[in-house]
C-alpha cells in the first residue's frame, strides 16, 4: 500500500499558516476578505466550497465568518473582498459575505481556519446557507480537503 499524499494547497499573498492576520481582514480594519490562491486539486473536481470559521470564539458552535460555494474548479484564487462573484452563504452574524475576525479584548488569540473544499460535483446551491447546512450538502461529494489557519488577537 502506497502514501497517499494530498496535493491539495490553499495560501494567502497576505499571511501564511499560523501567522496574525493582516488587521485589514479584520472588523478593525477595512473588514474585507484576503485574497486566496489554491494549487492541486484533484482528479475529478467540479466545484469547490470555502468556509472561514473560528473554533475559539466563546459561543457553543464557534464563529462562522465566511461561506463561499459554487466555485468552478477552472477558478484557482479569489481576490482581495471579490467573494461576492459565487455563491455566499450566512456568517454567524445572519449576514451573507465575509465578516473579518473580532476576537473578545483578552480573549486570547484565535485560529481563523479557512477550509477549501474540493468536490466531485457541480452542486446547485442556492445562496444564503448556514455553515451546517452546506457542510450536510458537500458531504459525500468532498475528494479531498485543505486549510490555512490565520491568528488574530485583542
């Protein structure tokens, strides 16, 4: 039996895994999205999913900060605040689009994890889906799967 490697890669040009977050992708800053660029997708993949979610946030599910889906898999980065060209589901603020990371003052830091999602389908997802709702409609149409984690603090 073989390694089975993933290819599967997304990064940003504004902050690398692990590493604070720029406070322009903040809500004290201009609260727009980072741009994304994503390398080595999968034989098979259709489409692609994005969610951006804090596990750290004091609420009992954590803090959903973006949903992006309906993704082409020809597309391979999103641009600074150009989210808005697919699909956007509803950030935990019942909101569509991005909101930028406002961990609590003292808080501690918090891992902004930005979830890509490669799928073996074109799903025809109406817009304004909460994060459980698209994570229950991917599910068995996910190949594989990347992250990049950002930090942010108060």
């Amino acid at each position: 039996m073989g390694l089975n490697i993933k290819d599967l890669r997304i990064s940003s040009p504004a902050f690398t895994t692990l590493d604070r977050m720029p406070q322009r992708y903040t809500s004290e800053g201009d609260n727009v999205s980072p741009p994304l660029t994503w390398s080595g997708l999968p034989a098979g993949t259709q489409q692609l999913a994005l969610i951006c979610y804090d596990p750290d946030a004091p609420l009992p599910c954590g803090f959903t900060h973006w949903l992006l889906y309906g993704i082409p898999a020809n597309i391979d980065r999103i641009a600074e605040a150009e989210g808005g060209k697919f699909s956007e589901g509803m950030n935990s603020e019942n909101k569509p689009g991005y909101t930028g990371p406002a961990p609590p003052p003292g808080h501690g830091s918090h891992h902004y994890y930005f979830w890509l999602y490669a799928l073996d389908a074109e799903l025809d997802l109406k817009p304004g889906l909460d994060r459980e709702q698209l994570l229950d409609a991917i599910a068995d149409h996910i190949i594989e799967q990347a992250r990049l984690v950002g930090v942010y603090e108060r």
